[in-house]
C-alpha cells in the first residue's frame, strides 16, 4: 500500500504543549505516514507500535549487522563522538547477544531487592522536602519538588558523593537533548563536554569503589559476575549515565504532567486526595493512579527503531536500514485499546500503556520510577491537600522537544 506523506512539526511549540489533537487525527486519517522531512515512518495506532516494540525485526540499533559504511552514513561528527561511544556501548541501543549480555549482568546488581530498599529513604526525602515547600506561599513544583526527588534518589542508589550531586542534572539535561531531532550544533557540543565529564567523574568513582566498595550500585556494577563475564569500564560507565538519564527523566516528567492532569480533573484528584489519608503503604488506588498518569500524558513520547532486513509490516513495504518513529503518546490514547482514552481515570485496571516500551528492551528502572511517584505522590497528597495551581490561567510552557517532553515550571500554592 502507498504511504501518505506528512509532516510532523515535532520541535513547535504549539505542538509540544498539545500534541493529543493532532495525535488523534493522524491515528484515524493516517495511522502509518511518511515524513519526507525527517526521513521517517512514523506509526500512530497502539496496535502497530506494541508490534514492532515485540518484533525482533526491528532493533534499537542496526550497527550489529551492517557497518555505517554499508548503511550510506556519513562518519560520527566529530562535534559528538563522545557521546556516539556512550550511546553505542550501553544496553538500550544494544542488540542480542550484546544486549542479553549486558541486560544480565544489569539485572544482577540492579535488582528488585535494591530497590524495594529504597522505600524508607524516598519517604524520608519526600518528608523534607514537603515541610520546607508548606512554609512558602507558592513554589514551581518541577524545580523544588518533581526534580530534586530522582535525582537524589539516583545519587544515593549510585553512591555519588553529596558534594558533587549538583553536577548530575545539568550532565543530563544537556546529553538527552542528542535523543530530540533537529539538534543544533552547540546542543551537540554541550551533550559530549557532558558525556566526557560524567564519564571522568563516574571512571574516578568507580576506581575508588574496586579499592573501597560500599553499598551503592556501582560497587555492586563492578562486583558483579555472571558465568566469569564482568563489566568492562567503558558498560560500566554507559550504565550509570544511562539510570541517571533515563531514571529521572521519566520521573520528573511524570510526576509534573501527573499532578497537572490531577489539578485538572477534580473528581480524581478528590478520590486520590481522600486515598492519601490513610496510613501504610501504598494502596492499591495509588498504584492504578500512577500507571493512569504514565498513560495519559506520557513522559517520553516517542521512540525509534531501526528495520533491520527488507520486509512488509501493517501492509507498507519497509526497507533494511530505515528507522520508525513510534509515537507512545498516541499509542496510550487509542481508544482500540482503551475505554474513554482522552479522560484521566485513576480507577483505571487494565491499562496496558507503552510508556516503558515492550519487549526485551521494556525499561529496566520502571520498578524504580514507580516506586518513586507511588511514594511521593501520595505524601504530597497527605501533607499538601488543597494544592492547586498558582495561576489556573497561565499557559504551561513546555522545555526542549517532543522526545524529551517536559513541563519548564508549575507554579502551585497549597490552598
């Protein structure tokens, strides 16, 4: 079948503050399109994307099979050669038998008791950090609340000394830029000053870790074996940037859009407000509350994958060595797979969301990332019960693009 042309404008503004009615459009007029400017297939229908995220016919690399050479590239610009290392030697833009490799030895040091250990110290930060945000009249939610969260909570879990954790955000805010399209050069400048200064900073911490090993993940990433296999230096360094990257991207951007969507939907806000109040962990509201939230605006958008051999897929005709444009926010509104798809609905069961992918490459810091909402949410809820915006009027002003979709501030007042 012919595939229609369109072009996506995914860097305007408008389109990055209210991509859903567009989104809707093109999942009923042109679920499958090609965008002659960015070169890509893009796929909109929920169907299509869980697919091919399942499909070992598509990669989140192709470099295992044909050299840049034999694809038509050009050499690694120089500008971000660093960063190309990095992205190249870490696990999500790995293939098996590198991936499975990798994801093993991963899984053996980052595992679930790990993390579930976590649980006392979240609350202990979220607990601080509320009583100093009730002393303010107002305060930007994704600055003083969303933000600091994982990145501390990433610090810790790594071992990244107190005194240098201020250095982790802007090293990850300017590498994740690269994952946007239509970077410009200096954004590709400032991604590999901060990939070659984040991989000193995490070589030096891991030396020190092999001769004095503590508790944290990277002694525990340097430690760990499987059938004789270790990391080498350059997987082990890969792995922390990427838990950073990923682990708190996610999360800021869900907490942020979560709360917002609450504010903006009452009803749900009043029966997850009421669920706050009750002791012990959390309940099993709070837990379809956050998955709701992912779902309904989510945190990273849309990614990519490579074909990696000629074939036919939903009727359109593909060709080794190009790459698909997933686009998970449309996926998680489809109403084919979910009832009432455009509303938020806390009470929400199933809810088979894309937002941390599918398939051997679904995200390996989900647990955390929920733990994280789950624990914070709640206690904001708890402690902060008449939150609401600053402002209901003022327009929300989006960072970056629509890869990296964040929210630039929110300004709340506790009643």
């Amino acid at each position: 079948m012919s595939v229609p042309e369109y072009h996506l404008k995914l860097n305007d503004p408008e389109f990055v503050r209210n991509p859903y009615s567009e989104l809707s459009r093109l999942r009923q007029e042109m679920p499958v399109f090609h965008d002659p400017v960015w070169g890509k297939h893009f796929f909109a229908r929920y169907d299509h994307i869980s697919s091919i995220l399942r499909d070992r016919q598509f990669g989140r690399s192709i470099l295992h099979i044909l050299s840049r050479d034999e694809l038509g590239w050009p050499p690694v610009d120089p500008r971000q050669k660093d960063f190309e290392a990095f992205n190249s030697t870490h696990l999500l833009d790995r293939e098996p038998p590198d991936h499975t490799r990798l994801r093993a030895l991963v899984s053996k040091a980052f595992t679930p008791r790990r993390v579930e250990a976590l649980t006392e110290r979240i609350e202990e930060i979220v607990a601080r950090t509320i009583e100093g945000l009730k002393k303010k009249a107002s305060f930007d939610y994704v600055s003083e609340f969303s933000e600091p969260l994982p990145v501390t909570v990433i610090a810790e879990l790594l071992g990244v000394p107190e005194e240098h954790r201020h250095k982790l955000r802007p090293w990850s805010s300017a590498i994740v830029k690269l994952y946007e399209l239509g970077y410009s050069e200096q954004q590709q400048i400032e991604a590999n000053n901060a990939t070659l200064e984040f991989s000193a900073f995490l070589k030096e911490l891991a030396e020190d870790r092999r001769i004095n090993p503590g508790e944290d993940l990277i002694t525990a990433l340097v430690q760990v074996e499987e059938s004789g296999d270790r990391l080498t230096e350059d997987e082990l360094i890969a792995t922390c940037i990427l838990l950073l990257n990923a682990g708190h991207e996610a999360t800021v951007n869900g907490s942020t859009a979560g709360i917002l969507a609450l504010m903006r939907h009452p009803e749900q806000f009043h029966l997850l407000r009421e669920e706050a109040q009750k002791d012990g962990a959390t309940t099993p509201l709070f837990k379809t509350a956050i998955e709701e939230m992912l779902r309904y605006d989510t945190p990273l958008p849309m990614f990519e994958r490579y074909v990696l051999q000629d074939m036919e897929f939903a009727g359109v005709q593909l060709k080794q060595g190009q790459e698909v444009c997933l686009l998970y926010a449309s996926g998680n509104r489809d109403p084919q797979k979910f009832d009432r798809p455009d509303d938020l609905v806390i009470t929400r069961e199933q809810n088979p969301h894309l937002t941390f992918g599918l398939g051997i490459h679904y995200c390996l810091g989900a647990p955390l990332a929920r733990l994280e909402l789950q624990v914070s949410i709640k206690a904001l809820l708890k402690h902060m019960p008449e939150l609401q915006l600053l402002d209901p009027e003022a327009p929300i002003s989006y960072e970056g693009g629509f890869v990296i979709r964040g929210i630039k501030e929110l300004h709340v007042k506790n009643g």
